[in-house]
C-alpha cells in the first residue's frame, strides 16, 4: 500500500507535479541529510549534498524506472554526491588505504556492548572513537559501511545503491569492520 502510494506520488511528480515534488522532497530531506552528515560529517557539506542530491532527483527523475526501491535509487545519488566531493577534496592523508595495511586477524576478545559501564563518560569516549575511526575509511569502504551497518540496508539494497556486485559489498564491508575493529582494539583491552 505504502509503495503505491509513493509509486503515484512519483508519477505525479515525473508529470510535472510540483506539490508531488515537494511530498517527495519533505518525505526524504531528513533521510538524505542524515546520510550525508555521516558521510561528511559537516553540516554545511551535509546540506551542499542533500541540495545537489534534490537538484539531481529533480533533473534525473524521469529516469526512474522502479526496478527497485525510490530510496535505493535515492541513496546512490547520495552516494555519488559523497564520492565527487571526497575527491574533489583529495585529502589522502585523512584516510589509510585498507589495500595494503597489515591486520592482525585474530579475532580479539572484545567486551559485549551490554558489559561496558553505563558510565556516560565511557559511552561518549567511544561514541567519539568510532566516529574518528570511521572518518579514517577511505570514501568507498566507509560508504559500504554506513549503508550497511548504520543505515541498515541489506547487502543486496546496498550494491544496488552503489552499482557494485553483492561480493564488493561484502569484500568492503569485511575490510572496514577489520581495520575499524582494529583501530577500536586498544579501547577494548583496557
């Protein structure tokens, strides 16, 4: 039912529907800055993406097609907006190429989330590591991440939003969690 109705919603707004557009717009503004603010982790280049993203939608809608979700096909044009501004800023040092790091792959004895303290000040602590950890990702893995793990996508959504093969999602997604559960492990074997 829900479907249907954004399926209408969609035509009406590919027929030049501006209050369809406007719909489309306010039903996924919150979900695309909240995206892109992960990805960016800055308001002001959080809302430069969701403003290209909408100008994309509005200039590529008619090529929807409805082969898969609108939020799919919403999601990759997030996606190509993250990705052209990371490397239109080229800052290489930020980021560690996963490629040719060296893991430890033993499996670390890592605390259950429900045996930390609730002490705040922990939470906090980590909250801040894992952010600082993820920001490290290059672009590509750390998207696949936040797709996936954050967003909640399933691996099949996930390569469709990015145009890769579910084994890329898979490969990328192995590789972040192995460098983020690396740079996480001395927190945990305090």
């Amino acid at each position: 039912m829900i479907e249907q109705k954004e399926l209408e919603l969609i035509e009406r707004a590919k027929a030049g529907d501006k209050l369809a557009l406007a719909e489309l717009v306010s039903k996924y503004e919150k979900t695309v800055f909240s995206f892109a603010f992960k990805i960016c982790r800055n308001r002001d280049k959080a809302e430069n993406t969701m403003q290209e993203t909408f100008m994309s939608v509005l200039k590529n809608l008619h090529q929807f097609d409805g082969k898969s979700k609108f939020s799919t096909w919403l999601y990759r044009i997030v996606v190509n907006h993250c990705l052209m501004m990371a490397r239109a800023e080229v800052h290489k040092d930020k980021f560690y190429s996963i490629d040719e790091e060296e893991f430890n792959f033993e499996e670390p004895e890592v605390k259950h989330w429900s045996d930390l303290p609730e002490d705040k000040l922990l939470n906090d602590e980590l909250k801040k590591l894992m952010d600082e950890a993820i920001q490290k990702l290059p672009p590509d893995y750390k998207i696949v991440f936040m797709l996936r793990d954050v967003e909640g996508l399933s691996t099949q959504e996930t390569a469709e939003t990015l145009g890769i093969t579910v084994p890329a999602v898979k490969s990328r997604l192995h590789r972040a969690r192995l460098f983020l559960r690396n740079e996480l492990k001395s927190y945990f074997e305090k």
